[in-house]
C-alpha cells in the first residue's frame, strides 16, 4: 500500500482540452481515433456502393457511438483481462448491414486501441477485441501489440468462407495474435459445420450461455475439446452473458477458464468486504476535515486507531515519499499533507480490504476505475477543473455498495463539497452529468452516452483514452496493495 497512496496522492499535470468536432463526414473515423504520428497510415478508402450517401450517412452515426468494455474473470477469482467491442445497440443495429459498416466500425475500434497502445496501460491482462470476419484482412489488425492481444470473431448474417478465412488467421498467428471465435446457438444453426471446424482450430471460444442450456453448454464443451491435437494446445474457454451466480457456477464446474456477465458487476446480494480499517472513524475523520476542525484534534483521534496510525505513518515514511528526516508524529504526518490530501488519503482507505473476493476485488477496481475517470475530465469541456472533488465523488458514487448501508445514510453527516452531495443525493447539477456519464462507459448498453458525452463537452475519443488510462492506475493501484 506504500507506493500505492504515493502514485494516488501525487497530481498530474492537466491535458489539454479537446476541440468539439467541427465537422461530420466519412473521415470522422481518423476524428474519433487519430493515429500516432509515428505510426500515421492512410485510411483504406471506402467501398464503391449505389447507396454511398446512406451508408456514409449511417457510417457516420456507428462511428461516433462508444466503446464497451467489459471485465473477464479467470478461474482464481481474478480479472485476466477486459473485452472492447462496440455496444450492444449497435450490435443489433449492424445485424444485416453491408460489409463496409462492419468494416467501419471495426477500423475505427481498432484506430483507437493502436493510438492507444492498450495492451502496455493493461500489464499482464488480456485484451479481447470483438470484431467481425470481414475485418480479419484489415491492416491496422498489425499495428496493435500481439502480446496479450485476443481478437475474437463473431459470425455475421454472410456464410463463413473457410477458404479464404483460414489463410488469414494462420497470417495472425504467425504474427504472434490469438483469436477465437464467438459461438451462440443461432450461430451454430446458420454456419454449422463451417463454424464449428474454425472454432476448433482456435485459440479461444466465447460461449454466449444465454443461448444453450446446461447440458448443450457442457455437450458443446466437450465436441470443441475432444477434436483437438497435442500441437494445437488448449483451447480456452470463455463463458459470456452469464447473469447469476448459478450460471457462474455451471461453467466453472464445467472446466470453463474465463467468466463474463451482469453476475459480477451487479449490485444485489453483495456483502460488505471485510476491512481492518475502522470505516466509522474514517468517515467521522472526513467529516472533520471538511469542518476545518483543529488537526491537532483529529490527530489525537486517528493516533487512538493503531491500525490507522501504522498505516499513515508506514506512508509518510516509505522511499516512495523520500523524506530526508522519517515523520515520528501523526500531527506532523497531517500537517506535511495538508487537509485536500489527508481527505483523499483517508477516502481511499474506506477501499482497504481484508481477504479480498472477486466480487470485492471487482468493486474495487470498479470504484477506482471510475475515480480515476472522473480525475482524467477535470478541466475538460464543461466539467470544472477539480481533480480531487471528482476523485472523491468517484469513490463516493459505490460506497453504499462497500458499507452495506444507504448512501443517504452515509452522508447524512459528512460533509462534502456542495456539487458532490448535490450529484451523489439529488441527482443535479454537471457532476451528476460526469457521473452519469462514468456509469454508462461502464455498461454494456448505455444508449444515454452520447446524450452525456456531449452535455459534458467530451468527445468518444477522450472518453475512450480516459477509461483506458483509469484502468491502467487502477489496475496500478491494485497490483501495489495485493502485492
């Protein structure tokens, strides 16, 4: 946890405010996500069509939609990775367009992901990308990083043509990529057997569950399992869409490796995680802070917690701060943070968790995620320039899902800044609008990001780099105080 408060505490310089976009035509995909100049290409020119304005027209709106990401648990409870792939509107929107839209969308995903270098902010984690097979020959596939990197394949309304398509996904191997393919039983039904020899040559099967029930997930496991050869390895399985905790626990018993599903970021029948920090004092202790109470006082009731005082003075104390003379006292620990720092610092321990689950370790992440999106907006558009009130307001937007209790409960006597209690109790004002915002680049299907985006002055592009960038401090984070 030492490193972890240093990397939390200490500011980062402002980005620089992002122009709204001035214009709307086909060349908003290099608007949405802007190579690197080291790595500037030309854009593929646009298929030749005899309904060329409609689809630019249509091309325009698919490319300024958002993009989800999605946690993926591994079977030792932690999450291996996150999956990208547009939102679930459009899926539905795209069912049956011509090729080009597929391709649009996927060259705009796959832009973003390679200006972005995803695959280094994310660590050791899996990076699963859905596209579509009509995008397996686009070249901008090659400039995303092969570590680590999954590209999973989900069958659209044209027959599957393994002639063609075999070559180029021995192209992607050869270059270092894994890749899967996305099974549903609709899916089966329409490419059957075609489908099912890619999915066996594969290094990853993402089983949409929703679509079979327990003894076809089970049969289907085993067929795509047993054909497999010595060279070819283990195929990884996948299980998406699953929403409760039966459907968790099936596909674990049945030897799946990865899980996905509303189950794991659902708010109902989760148990407060258990802390070794004294939750009551600490937000008694926010409280103080925000009164402007003496801070001799409040040292005196941080310095009668033994578990709060080592914690601080463990901190200050650490090479990560790299103070010439250690801090002996807690009333001089909090006059050399300040109270803005010593509020945050303190906040962040509501978060301290003993023998963490995956579910606390996924609200966790979650919450830190969100806090260090909200940080990255300051300044940006219409969202004031206050890093530390929408790092708290992050925090603050799940602790009822961490204490147990309601959140009005929670602040009913704490005081925090007007526009946070006005965001978190009344649901106004432009904080509300970011927070909004947050919860929705988290969802599956958020058709209210657009809507939030532009409220906010935030463009797709800064909302896909900030999420990024807050997954990667979270993970960060995580990484210091499990270690």
């Amino acid at each position: 946890m030492l490193d972890l408060f240093h990397r939390l505490l200490k500011r980062e310089p402002r980005t620089a405010v992002p122009s709204p976009e001035a214009k709307r035509q086909f060349d908003t995909l290099n608007q949405l996500a802007p190579l690197k100049p080291a790595t500037a290409g030309k854009p593929s020119a646009p298929e030749k069509s005899a309904a060329q304005p409609q689809l630019i027209k249509e091309t325009l709106s698919l490319t300024s939609s958002f993009v989800c990401r999605e946690p993926v648990l591994n079977r030792q409870e932690q999450i291996a990775g996150y999956s990208f792939e547009l939102q679930e509107g459009l899926q539905t929107r795209l069912q049956g367009r011509e090729k080009m839209l597929h391709r649009a969308y996927d060259d705009a995903l796959l832009r973003s992901l390679a200006a972005l270098n995803i695959n280094s902010l994310l660590g050791h984690r899996l990076t699963f990308i859905g596209l579509t097979p009509a995008s397996l020959s686009n070249p901008l596939i090659f400039k995303l990083p092969p570590q680590n990197t999954v590209l999973l394949f989900k069958p659209g309304s044209e027959p599957l043509n393994v002639a063609e398509l075999v070559p180029q996904l021995k192209a992607l191997r050869k270059a270092g990529f894994s890749h899967g393919w996305v099974l549903s039983k609709p899916h089966l039904k329409k490419h059957h057997p075609t489908l099912a020899q890619l999915a066996i040559q594969a290094d990853y099967i993402q089983l949409q569950t929703s679509s079979f029930n327990g003894r076809e997930i089970d049969s289907l496991r085993k067929a795509l399992t047993s054909k497999r050869t010595l060279q070819q390895g283990k195929l990884h399985l996948l299980a998406s869409e699953l929403h409760s905790f039966d459907e968790f626990n099936l596909c674990f018993n049945s030897g799946f490796d990865f899980f996905q599903g509303s189950f794991v970021t659902s708010r109902e029948s989760w148990h407060p995680p258990k802390s070794e920090i004294n939750r009551v004092l600490a937000l008694k202790l926010l409280n103080a802070l925000r009164t402007d109470e003496d801070l001799k006082t409040i040292a005196t009731q941080i310095t009668a917690d033994p578990v709060m005082t080592y914690k601080l003075l463990r901190y200050l104390n650490s090479p990560a701060i790299g103070l010439q003379t250690p801090v002996l006292t807690i009333e001089g620990a909090l006059q050399l943070l300040g109270r803005e720092r010593c509020f945050r610092w303190l906040s962040l321990l509501l978060f301290d968790i003993k023998q963490i689950g995956f579910r606390e370790r996924l609200l966790t992440e979650q919450t830190l995620t969100r806090a260090f999106f909200l940080e990255s907006l300051a300044g940006c558009g219409q969202i004031p320039n206050r890093k530390d009130e929408l790092f708290i307001l992050g925090l603050f937007s799940m602790l009822d899902v961490l204490i147990g209790h309601p959140l009005p409960e929670l602040l009913e006597h704490t005081q925090l800044p007007q526009a946070i209690r006005q965001a978190l109790l009344e649901h106004t004002g432009i904080y509300h609008v970011a927070l909004a915002l947050a919860r929705a680049s988290e969802a599956q299907q958020s058709d209210n990001t657009a809507k939030l985006a532009e409220a906010c002055g935030i463009s797709a592009l800064q909302i896909l780099e900030s999420s990024i960038g807050a997954l990667s401090k979270a993970h960060a984070t995580m990484s210091l105080s499990e270690a």
